[in-house]
C-alpha cells in the first residue's frame, strides 16, 4: 500500500450561516502541503469566514476542518498548528521589532536566549537582519509588514493564513512584497492560505487559486487554468477582463450557439474599410493600448494590443478584429443566471 500523506488542509461540507446569511455554503477543498495557495473572490463571497474557520476563530453550522489528517473542527485556536497574518496587523508600539516578534514565543514560556535567536531568524527571512532595535513607528508601511509576517512565522506553524496582508499598502510595495511572500513562502516551505479581492495578486504568487462565489467556489485551478479556462461568466469577468458573448452575436461570430469567453489581448485590430467593427474609445496606457470596439454583430468589445510600434488605428475608424479558435472559450451554460442570482 502507498502511503498518501494527508493535505495540510481539508475541508468537507464547509458552512457557516449568520442569521439568514449563508456566508459559506459549502466548500470542499484540498490544500496540499507547502503549497500556496489562494482564496480570490470579490468583497462578501465568504473568504475571510473560510479562513476564520481553519483558524479556529469560528466554529462551523456544518461540515468539518481537518489539518493533517487530523479533525480539528472543535478545536480552540491554540490547539491548531496554524498563525494568522491580518490586514491591521497592529505592532506593540512601546516594544522594539524583535521584542514584538518574540512576544509569542515568550507568552509560551521559550528561554530568552532561543526566542531571541529564533526571532532574529524571523527577522531574516522576512529581509529585516539589524532592524531588530528599532520600534515600529521609525518603520515604513512595507517593513512593517513584513514584522508581522515575522511574529507569524517565528512559531514555525504548519500553516500560515494571512487575509488580505498587503492591502494597507501602496501598489508598488504591494507588487514588490507579492514577489517578496512567494520567494519567503519557497524558503520556508510552510502551507500559505492567502486571501485577496485583487485578482492580479491571486493570480501573482499562488500555486492555485479557488475562486469564490457567493460562499462557494466557482473555479479551483492553476492561475493559468482559471484565467485561461474560466469554467463560468462569473470567473471570466472577475479573473482579468474579459468579452463574453451569448445569443445571436455568438452565433454570428462562431457560427455555432453557446456563450464563449474572449481575453481582450487575444485579439488583434487592424484598420480596414472591409472591417467588422469601429473604434469607440483608444486608452494609451504606456505598454499598452486599450480600444473599444463597437462589432458590426452587436456587441461592445475590449482589445488590448502591445505597443511595440505606434498605434495605427484611431477613435472613429473602421477596424477587422480577428482571433484563433483555440482563443475562443466555450463557457458552461447555465452559469449566466447563478452568477446573478
Ligand atoms: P469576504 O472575506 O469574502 O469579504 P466574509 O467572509 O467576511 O467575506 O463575509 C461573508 C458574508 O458573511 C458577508 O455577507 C458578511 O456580511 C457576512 N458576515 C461575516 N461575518 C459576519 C458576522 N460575524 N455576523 C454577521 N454576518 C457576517
Ligand atoms: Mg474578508
């Protein structure tokens, strides 16, 4: 017989109801050890109540929580192998970086001598050697991030949950810290549950990602697979931008019926009088141009075309958008209604 290590991280049958609120409504998911992975999905769908969940800090209205094989569903906090990273990550301000990095080793009794090592190890794997003496006030926003990431990883957890950790910060520290989690996450090798409302952020550092729905998860996958395939409308306008078409104008464009999905860089613009379509809008953005298409067929599209050369095609102007079959991605029927229900 093989021996199957069990995931980080199983959940069957999740739920959590709030009065008439069913915040979770059933999610079955598998985390695999070392992995990082992702729970993407707009504000409301049920995330932080999940990760709430695993935690400790909520008790389920069903199903159950299993980390490493073990039902932990009934278990305090404390007596789960798993620390949380918030948003508000809120410092002791009177104490120095290393003291508030230590300060859980030290409520759990370690000799000062071990904690003090052990956090100055936290402190350099989050990139912090010797900023160990100051206090959090003579920190930026991004170095203080990662002080709470170190006070997290100081007690060497099985599983690490941080829910929505970079949004106090700004987009360029918030890009430079994605890169920063994954590469720490790598080098550790701890079970990261990370949760986002951006997707760029999901799709950045994850191993995979579930996409949330309304207290469920509407897509798991790679984030290759979920922005490539997504499996519903809902998935292909919430993971990046996307045309979707139905009815009569997907008939007329694909010559078969269905609702199908086209990623607006998947499509190339030309100008032509034969064309089929007239530029409504032309967006310069720097490394790109973003035009809106208004299509002969009836439907409004986004095109988004890489500037290596100066853009030909003007507001007002007809234009042939064209695409290769294999870009066209047929999405499941009956997904429309659910999605806005
Ligand atoms: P997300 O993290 O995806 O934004 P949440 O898990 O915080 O979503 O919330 C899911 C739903 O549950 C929301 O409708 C929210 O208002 C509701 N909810 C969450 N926590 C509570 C609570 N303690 N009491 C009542 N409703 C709650
Ligand atoms: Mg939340």
């Amino acid at each position: 017989m093989t021996d199957i290590p069990a995931p980080a991280i199983r959940l069957t049958g999740l739920r959590k109801s709030f009065g008439a609120v069913d915040a979770v409504a059933g999610v079955d998911l598998e985390i695999a050890d070392g992995e990082f992975f992702s729970m993407l999905g707009p504000s409301g769908s049920g995330k932080t109540t999940v990760l709430r969940m695993i935690a400790g800090f909520e008790l389920p209205s069903a199903g159950t929580v299993e980390l490493g094989g073990r039902d932990v569903t009934r278990l305090a906090p404390f007596e789960r192998d798993v620390n949380t990273v918030f948003q508000d990550y809120a410092l002791f301000p009177h104490l120095s970086v290393v003291e508030n990095v230590e300060y859980g080793l030290k409520v759990r009794k370690v000799a000062k001598r071990e904690r003090r090592q052990r956090a100055e190890q936290a402190l350099a794997a989050v990139q912090l050697e010797g900023f160990g003496g100051r206090k959090p006030a003579a920190m930026s926003g991004g170095q203080r991030q990662r002080v709470a990431l170190a006070r997290a990883l100081v007690n060497r957890p099985k599983v690490l949950l941080l829910d929505e950790p970079l949004g106090a910060l700004d987009l360029k520290l918030r890009e430079q810290m994605q890169v920063e989690l994954k590469a720490i996450q790598r080098e550790v090798g701890i079970t990261f549950v990370f949760v986002t409302h951006d997707q760029d952020e999901g799709l950045t550092m994850s191993d995979r990602v579930a996409v949330f729905e309304a207290g469920r998860i509407a897509q798991i996958g790679t984030p290759e697979e979920v922005y490539e395939r997504p499996a519903s409308a809902f998935v292909a306008g919430f993971v990046g931008t996307s045309n979707v078409f139905s009815g009569a104008v997907a008939t007329a464009l694909f010559n078969r019926e269905g609702t199908f999905s086209v990623r607006p860089e998947k499509l190339d613009i030309v100008a032509g009088e034969d064309g089929n379509g007239v530029v409504a809008e032309v967006i310069y953005a720097g490394p790109i141009t973003r035009y809106v298409v208004d299509l002969d067929a009836g439907s409004r599209v986004v095109v988004v075309s890489q500037n290596r050369a100066p853009a030909t095609v003007s507001r007002g102007q007809r234009v042939r958008l064209s695409w290769h079959e294999e870009h066209v991605v047929e999405i499941p029927t009956g997904e429309m209604e659910r999605t806005h229900a």
